[in-house]
C-alpha cells in the first residue's frame, strides 16, 4: 500500500520543537525526511528531558521516521551540499533566525534558483518581519504574548505557563497544514513559495474570540481556573477515594442530565439556567450541587452514574492511566515500537490520525546523531573522496 505522502522528500533543518515536529507529521505519512543536523552540535531535542542508557528519549518521538546526517552550512562544502539536495527536495523545514540562511547564502534566491519547486517553511517565533523578527524566542515566549498564559490558572493565582510545548505543538501542527497548502498550490502552478510561521500565531487563533470579544465589547477574559465563563458546571471535583473526575455540560441537554442525576433537578426550573452564560453566573452554586454528590461517591461509581445518564464526564488521568486507558488501546494510541536497535522495545505516542486506505506508520524512532550521513550523501552521487574532503573540511 502506498502512503499518501510517499515520493514527498523534506530536509529538516529545524531544532527542538516546531519545525521538527512538522516534519515528523509529514514523515509518518509517507514523506522521506532527512534531518539534518551540526556535526557539533545537534538538535538539542537529543539532551531535553530522561533519558535511557544515554539515549535521549524525547528525540525518539520527535525523530521518529527520519533519516539523519550532518552538515554544517556555514561552510563552503556544506552550502553546495546542501543545494545539491535542495535540486531534488520538496520541502525545507528551518528555525534558524531570521537572515541566516541568507547570510550563508542559502536564502530563498538561491534556493529557488536550484529548485523552483521548492517550498521553505520558515519557522521562527515571531515571524519573518517586524519588530521583533530577530530577538531569540521560544514557545513560552508565545505563551506568555499570546494571552494564553494570562487566562490561565486560579484569578487570585500568578499567571499560570503549560508544562509542555503547547505553542510549539500548535505551531507544528499549523507548520504542516501549511506546507501541504503550498505543496496544493504548487501542483496547479508549478512553483514553489516561502511559508511564513510565526510561533505567536497559531496559539493566539486557537484561543478563540478573544480579539473579537475586545474589538467589539472591550470584553477582557479574565482568569478562572477550571471554570469557564460560557456555561457551567464545568470543573474538576474530588470523589471519595481521592480520585478526581472532569465534568462539562456546554450543551443545555446534558447541564439538565447532570443536575437530574446529582439529584437538584429543581435548578432546571430557574430561569437561568437555560442559558450557558446564566449558569456560569451561577456556577458556585452547580459546581457545590454537583461536587458535593460526587464527594460521596467513589470515583468507579461517579463514572459508571455519568456514562448511563449520558452525561459527559471523564477521570483525570495521568500518564500511567493513559497508559492502561481502554479507549486508547481500542485505538492504538500509545503503540509499540518493537525493535529500536539502541532501546528495544518502546512505546509513544501512535500517528495523528487514521485515513481507512492509507494509513500513516511508525517506520522506526528517532535515529543516532548522523546516522545516516554517508549513505545519503552516496545516494546524492558524492564519490568517496567528495565525502572524505567534505569531512576534512568540518563539513560533516
């Protein structure tokens, strides 16, 4: 079976999170990714977080599906290389800041020049332009100007920063939809363009109608935990056994269930309550009527009550629950990874999604640091010599 994504070939550039990332989404679909990587230093993804017999564990997820090599661009002998793969390339995924490829001349011109196929996914944290194009930036960076980190946490509790790359995962996921729209473009014109991925963005568009809310009511979200200011009940609550449960009700049949089944359907019959914002109004009173009946309860017997009143509700799980959880096994989420040639058996994090006659797969983990240099540069028609004065130079 052919993968959707297959004769697609993209050269990563990219360090840590964002543009890797993207390139591991079109790579578990099929494309040929090729990391590229500094011969000294490599992306530093390899030393981020636990780590196995020395093996970095983060970067068996993140370089999943990709072959690796080492190149310095900032030599003359990387430069040509790296245009030599650029000629048949599909994609380049970078981060580097802004004006550095062109510094090294490998900017869009001399790129395009080679290959006007091309499409350059440009990943940086602010953008490619604007005040500030060239300051260093991070994911957390964007969430703290988005305006995510300001509606998160408790209201009379510090600003509150996600414990994981949400900004960068966001801006990963928006990094491939962009480079499979340029791909389409470029299908019905024949040329390649330059994608323009600021980390700032993605995040912002997915915290919802906030500009919109102050454009036009000069309406500010304030923080409010686990509440939320468009309907209610909608909270964490504590159950007798110390197990925690999540409940939502955004939709007015299933806040009527909930209060049905906590035994206060009497608040049905307020005149508030038929609205999402009115019950958030309310919401000290719904999350105790609720809260106090699931206090009562062991968490097992909350659930089995919900799921047969309809009513939506899920446990709050950590990893080692994830890990054990029926509907993810149902659906291969955590897969297996059965013979990594540095760790063995592992498991992550299955593809993003499930297409019914091409499937994306996990063809293996994240690969050593230069892996896959030599046969690469063979298969570009390097001879080697070429390879050897390629290495004498620092090249490789």
């Amino acid at each position: 079976m052919t993968a959707p994504l297959a004769g697609l070939k993209v050269l990563d550039l990219a360090t840590l999170f964002a543009g890797p990332l993207a390139a591991t989404f079109l790579g578990d679909f099929g494309a040929e990714v090729i990391k590229v990587e500094h011969p000294v230093r490599p992306d530093p993804s390899r030393g981020h977080g636990p780590a196995k017999d020395g093996v970095g564990l983060w970067w068996k997820l993140l370089g999943r599906n990709k072959r690796t090599m080492t190149l310095d661009l900032s030599k003359p002998g990387g430069r040509t290389t790296l245009l030599r793969l650029a000629a048949d390339a599909d994609v380049i995924v970078e981060n580097f800041r802004p004006g550095t490829l062109e510094k090294w001349a490998l900017g869009w011109d001399d790129l395009s020049a080679v290959n006007p196929r091309l499409v350059l996914a440009r990943v940086t944290a602010f953008g490619q332009f604007g005040p500030y194009a060239h300051r260093p930036g991070f994911g957390t960076l964007a969430e703290a100007l988005s305006g995510f980190a300001a509606i998160t946490g408790e209201p009379d509790a510090p600003p509150t920063l996600p414990p994981f790359g949400l900004a960068d995962s966001i801006a990963a996921l928006a990094t491939a939809y962009a480079v499979m729209t340029a791909l389409a473009a470029r299908d019905r014109t024949g040329h390649g363009q330059i994608v323009d991925m600021a980390i700032i963005e993605p995040i912002l568009t997915v915290l919802g109608p906030q500009p919109i809310w102050y454009d036009q009511l000069g309406h500010v979200q304030p923080r409010t935990g686990n509440r939320s200011q468009n309907n209610a009940p909608r909270n964490t609550y504590r159950a007798a056994d110390g197990g925690w449960v999540a409940v939502s009700a955004s939709a007015q049949s299933v806040a009527e269930r909930v209060m049905r089944l906590v035994d206060r359907p009497e608040l049905i019959e307020e005149p508030w309550f038929s609205t999402g914002e009115g019950r958030a109004r309310h919401a000290e009173l719904l999350d105790r009527a609720v809260g106090d009946w699931i206090a009562r309860r062991p968490r097992a017997e909350v659930l089995k009550a919900f799921e047969r009143a309809e009513a939506a509700v899920a446990p709050v799980q950590d990893v080692r629950d994830v890990m054990a959880d029926p509907q993810y096994a149902a659906l291969d989420t955590i897969t297996t990874i059965p013979d990594d040639p540095e760790l063995g058996r592992l498991r992550m994090q299955n593809v993003l999604f499930r297409l019914s006659a091409t499937p994306g797969v996990i063809r293996w983990a994240g690969r050593p640091h230069g892996a896959d240099t030599e046969e690469i540069l063979t298969e570009l028609g390097l001879t080697v010599p070429e390879i050897a004065a390629l290495a004498a130079e620092g090249a490789l």
